[in-house]
C-alpha cells in the first residue's frame, strides 16, 4: 500500500508542477495587450477594430 500512496504523491506533485511551469508560458497566455494596462493596448484595439470593420 506505501508504493501506491508515494506513486500517487509523486504524480500529484508532478502535475502541480507542470500546471504551474505551463501556465506561466507565453503561448498559451495570448496577447498580453489584451491586458488594458499594457502601453500598446490602444494600437491593440485599433488593430481588432481594423480587422473586424475594414477601416
């Protein structure tokens, strides 16, 4: 039974880890001038604006 409760310690562990490496990966966050305090969140919106409209 010991075998089993470190294997499924481990794997938990194993998983908290990797969620929090993989989270804090950039390609997997998007665009970060989605955020409306980045300084190029203007000229973002302008962007998608031109995108959808055409203008």
């Amino acid at each position: 039974m010991k075998h089993s409760t470190k294997r499924v310690a481990i794997l938990l562990i194993m998983a908290f880890l990797a969620g929090t490496i993989l989270s804090s990966c950039r390609v997997f966050m998007g665009d970060p001038r989605k955020n409306c305090n980045h300084p190029e969140h203007g000229k973002y919106v302008l962007e998608k604006r031109k995108q959808k409209t055409g203008f």
